[in-house]
C-alpha cells in the first residue's frame, strides 16, 4: 500500500520550502526536475511507503534545491528559477490537495518588505538622473 505523505509548505524570496511529514523514515528519495518534485520514503515501524509527485506553480534550479532527513520529517528547499517571484500556492493545479497545507509558522508575507526596498531604489534613481543631467 502506498500512503500520500501530509506536507507543509511554505514561500521566501529566493525558495519555497516542503516539509513531508514522516516519522522514522528510510530509504527516502527526492527527485527535483524543473517543474516537479517527487517524494518517496518508507515511514514509521511498520515500513509504509509513502509517496508524492507534485507539479510545482514555477520552475525551480534543480541542481540548487536540496533536502534533508529529520527523526520527524524531510524538509526540502528548493530555489526558484525567478527569484523575487512570490508562489500563491505550491502547486500548478489550484485544486485542494487533503494532504498540502501551508506552514503558517514559517509564512512571512517578505512581498510587503519589496514595496520599502523599491521606494529606496526608486530614491536612487532620481538622484542618478540628476547626475546625468548634469
């Protein structure tokens, strides 16, 4: 028998983390493709394979996203392709996935810190301007 693992997941500015939530597990494997993340693992005392595929909201750099096993779980970062981009949602489908749910004690809305560093860089531009013209 094959068992979804339950996932929580969470957005930053340069990474979107996924922790797959399987005590004891062995033998895990994680495959991160562009747009793609599998999951798989034998969990618990009694060996239940657990597994995911998802089909990510963006593309990530695959050789840039790692993972790593806990007694708990297995976290895994994975960096986006577009850094700066902010992810609505892990997944490509906007359905509700009974297993995926977000990771609110790590969820920090970093989009609101972007307006305050734009007004700063858009501060530096009008004093480059002045300078050109000059």
């Amino acid at each position: 028998m094959v068992v979804l693992t339950t996932a929580k997941w969470y957005d930053r500015r340069d990474s979107v983390f996924i922790e797959f939530c399987v005590a004891d597990s062995k033998d895990v494997k994680v495959n991160f493709d562009k747009t793609k993340c599998g999951f798989s693992c034998l969990g618990g005392t009694d060996n239940v394979k657990h597994e995911n595929e998802i089909d990510l909201f963006e593309a990530i750099d695959e050789n840039e996203s790692k993972h790593k096993r806990t007694d708990r779980s297995v976290l895994c970062y994975l960096r986006k392709a577009q850094p700066g981009k902010a992810w609505p949602r892990l997944t490509k489908e906007k359905a509700k996935l009974s297993w995926l749910s977000v990771d609110f004690n790590n969820w920090k809305d970093w989009e609101d810190d972007s307006d305050e560093e734009m007004g700063n860089f858009d501060q530096f531009s009008d004093v480059s301007t002045l300078i050109n013209v000059s």
